[in-house]
C-alpha cells in the first residue's frame, strides 16, 4: 500500500537532455513503501560527476525523464517500515548510489550487493515488478525526500557535518572500495591519477590507511592540496617522460579521472610494480582506444575498475572519517532551479574545488 508521504516528493528535475540545465520544480512518484524502507527528508545532496554524465547524455542517450539526479544524500529519517531495524525516526542517515538489492544472491550474500544483477540505481532505475507493481524509475537526491530499503541507508556519525558527509556516500565510498580491497596500507606505494572530486577522496584515503601517496596530474596548481591532503610525491603528467622515473614503483594505481580515452595507458602501466593493477573509478563518455595485450607485458600488470562499494565498507569509512576528522573540500550551493543548474554546469566544466553539496532544502521545500 502507498505511503501517503508519496504525494509529498517534489524534486528538481531534468525533462530533457538536450536541456540539461533546465531544471524545474515538479512532484515526484516514489515507489510503494515496503516493509524495509526508509522515507527521508533531505537536508543536502552532494552534486556527482555521475549526475552530469547522467542527464546530458554523456553516458547514455536513454535516459528516463522527468528524473531528479543525486546520490550523496543526508537527511533525516521520518519513516520507516515496520521490519526496519536499525534506523528509527528522526536519526540523521544517508544514502549513496545505491538504494535496493535483491539481498539474496551469491553477491550479496558474500559483500558485494554493489554488484547485485538486480540492484537499483539510486535514480534512474526501475524497481523490479515484485518489489514494486508499477516498476517506478528510482528518483534521486535534488528533491525533498528520498525512499530507499534500509540495508542502503547509513548512519552518519555526529563528528560530521552533514554537507561534508553527503560526498562521502558516493565520491568518498567510491575510492575507498578499491583501497581497501588492494589491501592498501602501511608500506604501501599508490599513485593516484587525477586530483578532482574523486581523487582529493583518494590522496586523503589512501593516506590514512598508511600508504605513501603519489599524485599525478595535468594540474600544478593542485599540488600545495594534494601535499595538505597527505601526498608526499606530486608529479605533473604534462611534463615530457613524466612516467620514467616512476618505473616499477607502485603497487596499486587509482585512477580517478575520467578522460582515460586521451591517456597513453602504456605510460601509467609502465609505473607498477610487477602483477599489479591500474584501477579506474573516472568512467569516460568514449570508449578506451588502442589497448592492447602486450602493454601489460612488460610487468605483468593488469586494468580493471569497479562500482561504488558495500555497506561494510560505508560504515568503515565513515567510521575513520569521525575519527580522524578527516573532512573533503566542498563548496555549497542553495538547492533551486537555478542552483541546480550552476552546480552541474560548473561540474561540467571542471569549475570545482573540489566537490559541491545542494543545500538549503528547507527553504526550497518547506521545513
């Protein structure tokens, strides 16, 4: 049965992507509320590269409209179903990229529930027909409230602040899914490609976990953040024969931006030590020309990528974030039309440092 809070989601959303920064304020359908579900109200989204690649096309031109982007969530729960346990109403929570699974397959069984076959985008996505009749896309974070099933709705510790959590649930989670899971740590050496909204995550991260950092970017200008962030090493990719010095040298490389199809991939594979990964979280609009076999032969070195990260790895994250006050750089903006629209063209147009986060909802959509 239908929530009677459904008739009060209003978000701001895109109609077409060929206007992509035309947003406008219209009533949202969220689907049936079930036993697990959460009904939040926003107080701030985090704007997502994602979100740009999203409503202009960039990754795919069949894009479901009227849609609300956002999945960097933070608010407060004023719902929840009655076979929800760990979250009552009134505790401030958030929401990443992620909102439902199937929670009974061998992936998410084992932690990876980012990888369920069946997962639910946080927008975007429709609802499979048993959990909701009407197979309602999922609509994300740039409106007054959010439903999600409780196993994707988090915690946020009191130490921080709501605007610098909301980019944590998906940019912050994001890169720390892969440091972990290469086991990154004290003795480790990882560069880190790219020193944007993913990357400066990254630096910090991998930092904290005991890594020696090494940055490297085609921006000098980010070198005195990066060096504050916990980079030892900052090295400017522009620079003729950037990656010679840096043969063989380490054993993980997180690449975080996501104009990978300009790069000479054997460059950055030439950096690793032998059997080690090149792991990309920038997802570029076009395709990755040119590779071949043999530029991973010369040490043995592999490429992959992966998807967010899992709950466990959320609330560890966040865990060492509270603990170490270790905070990104964010710039707010008031959630309207017109805010909205500022927020993804100046994203579009790298005009960031180095996250944003939508707030003021209470003046967009009532207290």
């Amino acid at each position: 049965m239908s929530s009677s809070s459904s008739e009060k989601f209003e978000g701001f959303v895109i109609n077409d992507i060929k206007k992509w920064t035309e947003f406008k304020k219209q009533s949202i359908k969220p689907k049936v509320f079930g036993d697990h579900d959460i009904d939040i109200k926003i107080e701030c989204c985090g704007v997502c590269g994602s979100d740009v690649h999203t409503i202009t096309g960039g990754w795919s031109e069949d894009v479901p409209t009227p849609l609300a982007v956002g999945h960097e969530v933070v608010g407060k729960a004023i719902k929840v179903g009655k076979a929800v346990k760990d979250v009552k109403v009134g505790d401030r929570v958030g929401v990443g990229a992620q909102v439902w699974a199937c929670l009974k397959c061998q992936q998410c069984k084992s932690d990876n529930e980012n990888y369920c076959p069946h997962m639910v985008d946080t927008y975007g996505a429709p609802y499979p027909k048993d959990v909701d009749p009407d197979e309602t896309i999922s609509q994300g974070g740039f409106a007054s409230h959010i439903r999600a099933h409780e196993y994707f709705v988090f915690p946020i510790p009191d130490a921080i602040p709501s605007h610098l959590a909301a980019p944590m649930l998906c940019a912050g989670l994001t890169v720390w899914s892969p440091l972990v899971r290469a086991k990154v740590g004290k003795g480790s050496k990882v560069g880190i490609v790219g020193m944007g909204g993913l990357g400066h995550f990254a630096v910090m991260w991998a930092n904290a976990l005991g890594a020696e950092v090494t940055v490297i970017s085609h921006s000098p200008n980010k070198e005195e953040d990066a060096r504050k962030l916990g980079a030892k090493n900052f090295v400017n990719s522009n620079d003729k024969d950037w990656a010679k010095p840096l043969a063989f040298t380490f054993d993980f490389l997180l690449n975080s931006a996501d104009m990978t199809h300009e790069f000479d991939i054997a460059s950055y594979l030439s950096t690793l030590k032998v059997g080690c990964h090149f792991h990309q979280v920038g997802l570029p609009d076009k395709p990755i020309d040119g590779i071949k076999p043999q530029q991973f032969m010369a040490n043995g070195s592999s490429f992959g990528a992966s998807h967010i990260g899992n709950r466990p790895e959320c609330l560890s994250m966040l865990k060492l974030a509270a603990e170490k006050q270790l905070f990104p750089i964010v710039e707010t903006i008031p959630i309207s039309e017109k805010g909205c629209a500022e927020a993804v063209e100046r994203l579009k147009n790298n005009k960031v440092r180095y996250r944003f986060t939508l707030t003021d909802y209470d003046k967009a959509f009532g207290a």
